[in-house]
C-alpha cells in the first residue's frame, strides 16, 4: 500500500471516529437524535473542504453513530446517506469556503425528517415541523460551529490535511 493511500485511510478513520466521538457527546445531551437535533458531529461535515478522506469518514462516522445510538434501521441507512451527500457536495463546493456547510444542511433538513416519519411510529409531529427543527440544528451545528471549525482549522490546512 503506498504511503497516500495509507494517508487517506487514516484520516478517514481519524474522521469518522470524531464523529463517533462528538455524536456520543451530544447524545449525552438527548441531542443526537430525534425531532430537536444538535449534533455537535456535524461540524465535522466541513472536513471535505480539507480532504476527500472526509467524505467516506463522514460516511462510515455517522453510520457508526447511528447504529450505536440505537436508531432505527431506515434512519441508520438514511441518515448516513443524507450525510454522504452533505460530504459529497462540501467537496464539490471546496472552492466556495463559505459555501461548504449548504449541502449538509439541506440534505439533513430534507432527507432526514422523512425518515424520522417512516422510520419512528411514536413522532407525530408534521414533515414542514421536523424539517424546521432538524434544520436549525443543522445551521447551529454544521453552519455555525463548521465554519467556525473550517476557520480554525484554516491556517493549519497544510499541516494537518498534507498529502504524499
């Protein structure tokens, strides 16, 4: 294996244990899950601004969380899907640094109120409800702490995010 590919296996599992790491965090706080959702994880969602190893972290994180954090299985499959798209179009978005928390919110506010409808018989609350509050946690967490997160991290992009 060479050393680049061993470079982006790290970083992605570096990534997706954080996600692990800080969804945990947030559902010691009841915020990981459900209608109100804050995950502190999601600011991670600007990593692929950095590296492309941050789209499967991202990915295989919020997959991880999900089923450790016993979601149901449409939200565990969803759920890393609407984050998979999110990483997807931060990447595509890299040259717009401001515009790299937009994917993520809108496939959160989109994707997952959805699923939380199917896949959980005790919410009752309405898709345009959900997808305002799923939503403003979106923008707290990825919008707000991300770009804080992509602005700290930005002086030190070739230190942390170098490439062979």
């Amino acid at each position: 294996m060479t050393n680049k590919r061993v470079l982006y296996l790290t970083q992605a599992a570096m990534i997706a244990a954080l996600y692990v790491i800080l969804t945990h965090l947030s559902n010691l706080f009841g915020l990981a899950n459900g209608a109100i959702q804050v995950r502190v994880s999601e600011a991670l969602t600007i990593l692929p601004f950095f590296t492309p190893a941050a789209i499967p972290g991202l990915a295989v994180g919020c997959f991880l969380s999900n089923f450790l954090t016993g979601c149901a299985a449409l939200d565990i499959i969803f759920g890393t899907l609407a984050t998979l798209l999110g990483a997807l179009g931060s990447y595509y978005l890299r040259r717009y640094k401001y515009l790299v928390v937009l994917p993520p919110i809108l496939a959160n506010t989109i994707i997952v109120p959805f699923v939380l409808k199917a896949a959980y018989v005790d919410v009752k609350d309405s898709i345009p409800y959900l997808m305002a509050t799923v939503g403003a946690g979106e923008v707290i967490s990825a919008g707000i702490l991300g770009t804080m997160l992509l602005l700290a991290l930005l002086p030190y992009k070739k230190v942390i995010f170098k490439s062979n």
